[in-house]
C-alpha cells in the first residue's frame, strides 16, 4: 500500500470514530434527566396476581429508579401478564414512557382525571420478566 492510500484509510477511520461519537453523545440519555422525569409521574401500583406483599416490594423497586409512587394495592382481577395503563394523557405520552423504562410490552388507556395518577402498573404473573430482583426484597 502507497503512503497516500494508508493516509487516507486512517483519515476515513478517524472521520467514522468522530461520526460515531457524534451519534453517540447525541443519542444517550443523560441519568439525571431520566431520574427528573420519572420524578415526575405519579404512579399506582397494583398486585393483579396475589403474590403476598408485591405490589410493596415493586413500589420499592421503582422508587428506588426515582418514580413517584403514590398509591399502592391490589387489583380486582387476576393478571397473567402486567399492564401499564395511561390515566392522564390521550396520546398515552406518560404510559408509552413508563412501560419502557420497565420494559412492558402491555399498555392500555383508560383516562381519569380523577384519580390524580399518571399511569398505574398492574403487576402480573409474569412480574419477574419486568423486575427479576424483586423476590430478594424484604
């Protein structure tokens, strides 16, 4: 390989690594941004599937990650899979929001001022996909 080829291999490398850098500081999400905005959320947790004291120990787990949880209980229906409902938004900003932090795949809307809550989590059968520490809790 000539000079110039070799130049130019290390100028098309250090041009992708400063690309790549770019993308990178524009694309992560800043950790006290994150902890502000789940701050932010007024959460409901609720046991949908009997587990004794889980909807306690999930509330632990998710203030611990700065949400505010505000309420806690029991569901009236058993749940095999765990649902984030959005209570607050039409667009389900706060519900889409939430169940990605905690990686659910399940998001309803079922709006209601009322209840002065942005999002309630009804925990599921499947509660340790979602928070595979929680069984360690108290």
């Amino acid at each position: 390989m000539s000079p110039g080829r070799v130049g130019l291999l290390i100028l098309m490398i250090l041009l992708f690594l400063f690309g790549a850098s770019v993308i990178y500081m524009r694309t992560r999400e800043d950790p006290e941004e994150i902890f502000k905005r789940n701050s932010n959320l007024r959460v409901e947790v609720l046991n949908g599937c009997g587990v004794n004291r889980l909807a306690i120990r999930v509330s632990d787990i998710l203030r611990e990650k700065g949400f505010n949880v505000v309420s806690i209980g029991d569901a009236k229906n058993h749940y095999p899979e765990s649902v984030v409902i959005e209570r607050a938004d039409e667009n389900m900003t706060n519900g889409k929001y939430f169940a990605r932090r905690i990686n659910c795949k399940n998001i309803g809307k079922d709006i209601d001022p009322a209840l002065f809550i942005d999002v309630t989590l009804i925990v599921g059968e499947d509660y340790k996909k979602l928070f595979p520490d929680v069984e360690k809790r108290f």
